[in-house]
C-alpha cells in the first residue's frame, strides 16, 4: 500500500473530532457559526486531499503504462 494513502486518515479525523472542538456557537467565523465553519472547511479539506491522491495516483497508473 503506498504512502499517500495514508492522507485519507486526514479527512477522518476531521470528521471524528468535529464534535470535540465544533462544539460552540458563539465564535462566528465568516458569518457563520463555528460548527457550520468546521463543516465547511473540512468539506473543503476532504476535497483537496482527494484531489491531491487522485493527482498522485494517476500520475504513477501513467508512468507504468509507459
């Protein structure tokens, strides 16, 4: 298994510890309320770090074809 699949475990600790540090209202951040801007942001890291592996992947897929 190679090692840039190990970046998943990111996204997942994200999503387990967002009720241990998402647990409050009152900070806004952006307008919205903390929770909120937790899930939006790890939305957005879950994103960029599948793009990054997908990124990685298919480089390595293309250069075994070769």
């Amino acid at each position: 298994m190679k090692k840039i699949y190990f970046l998943v475990l990111i996204p997942i600790s994200f999503i387990i510890g967002t009720p241990i540090f998402a647990n409050k209202v009152t900070p806004y951040i952006l307008g919205m309320p903390f929770f909120m801007f937790f899930v939006c942001l790890s939305m957005i890291l879950t994103s960029l770090t599948l793009l990054t592996i997908n990124k990685f992947t298919v480089e390595t897929k293309g250069e075994d074809s070769k």
